[in-house]
C-alpha cells in the first residue's frame, strides 16, 4: 500500500492513498453479517463502495422510489462521502507492509513523525468521537426508536445516521492503531510531492494545471480534487 505524506498548507500534510477497485474489498467474514452491528458494517461498505463507483465513474445510480426513501438514500451517501476521507485508515487495518511518499525537501525523520503524529492525532480524535456517536446511537434507538415504529414505512434516519458514523469512526480507529504498532513502514522521497508544496504560493487560477500535472507523474487519478479540496493559499 502507497500512502502520500500531501503538504496542503506551510506546516500542514494530509495522507493521501489510492486503492485500485480490486483491491477494494474486504474479507469473507462480512459476507453473511450477523447481529445488529455487523449488518450496519455491510451497509456501510455497500454505501461507501457506492459513493467510491459515482467518485470513480462520475455516474449517478438510479435515484431510489419514494421520497423517504430517496431522502434516506441521499442523507447515508452523504454520511458515506464524507467520512471517506479516511479511507487511509480503513485500508489500514488490513495491510501488513507500507510505503510512506514524503515531499524531498524533508527528511526521512522529519517524515516518520509527521506521519506517526498525524495517526496519533486520528486514532484520539476517532476514539472520542467514537464514544460520543456511539451514546447518540444508543439514544437515538431508545428514544426516538419507539415512535418511528409507528410511523410504518419510515425509517429511523437519526439511528442510521449516528450508525454510520460509529462505523466510520471504529474503522478509522483500528487503521490508525494498527499503522502505529503493526504496519511494517518503508520510506521514499518524493520530488512531485515537494512540487505541490510550491504550487500552495499560487493563485488558484495557476494551480489547477500544475496540480494535474503532478497528479498524473504521480499516477493519481483524484489527487487533483483531494488537494484542492485540502489545500490552503499561503
């Protein structure tokens, strides 16, 4: 697994990775969910892996029947478009070797506790987060449960979508521990990477070109978008 230390700020870096759809995919176990949580881990990964075919093909799927239906479908691949941002850590969890990419005007060092700050970071913050949508989901079931039952036909949108985001938040926990303890890091320099920190001094007008440029020396396909979305002018 490549992972791509992005500068998109003076002092700041995001991880950046890109898995190719075959590799997308998770292990048998999940096939035939059981129990409440499990069935809401499948969903979620139908929903991500729903949002990954639009990000890819840049098609919509078919618009669901119904107008709860239609708001449910919209409101869950909105939860599932924006929490994809971790998808480092979700690729993570399954990987026993990785290569960390770092801009070349830094040194390996300098690379290494960029990296294992940034996990750090995100395996307290998913913790936290954890918890707190973890108490919502309780809540949302116990109290609002009740009366979406009787309302037949009409889900308990609240209850999903705190359940996604518990999904979301237990994935991109496990990823950041385990590329903090187990992954097994090796470390390249990257010339393109120390690029896109020069175009940060750009206006946006200029940027956009010399983004694609690197984006494809680097054989990133939606680098471009993730930067631009990231970035920050200096």
């Amino acid at each position: 697994m490549d992972v791509y230390l992005v500068p998109v700020g003076a002092d700041r870096y995001e991880l950046y990775c890109e898995i190719p759809d075959a590799d997308n995919t998770e292990d048998g176990a999940a096939r035939r969910p059981q129990g409440y949580f499990r069935r809401l881990v499948q969903r979620f990964r139908e929903m991500i892996a729903e949002a990954e075919r639009e990000r890819h093909e840049g098609i919509a799927q078919p618009a669901a029947r119904g107008r709860i239906a239609r708001m449910k479908a919209r409101a869950l691949r909105w939860v599932a478009e924006s929490i994809a941002e971790q998808r480092v850590l979700w690729h993570l969890r399954q990987q026993a070797e990785a290569c960390l990419h770092y801009p070349d005007d830094i040194d390996q060092q300098q690379g290494i506790a960029v990296l294992r700050q940034q996990l750090a970071f995100d395996s307290q913050k998913h913790r936290r987060w954890l918890i707190i949508d973890g108490i919502a989901l309780v809540l949302s079931v116990v109290v609002l449960g009740p009366f979406f039952l009787l309302i037949p036909g009409v889900a308990n949108l609240p209850a999903a979508y705190f359940g996604f985001r518990v999904v979301g938040h237990y994935l991109s926990l496990r990823g950041a521990s385990r590329g903090l303890d187990t992954v097994a890091w090796r470390y390249q320099s990257s010339a393109p990477l120390t690029e896109l920190r020069r175009v940060l001094a750009l206006d946006p007008d200029a940027r956009g070109s010399r983004v694609d440029a690197i984006a494809e020396t680097l054989r990133l396909e939606h680098l471009a978008t993730f930067f631009q979305r990231s970035a920050v002018s200096t």
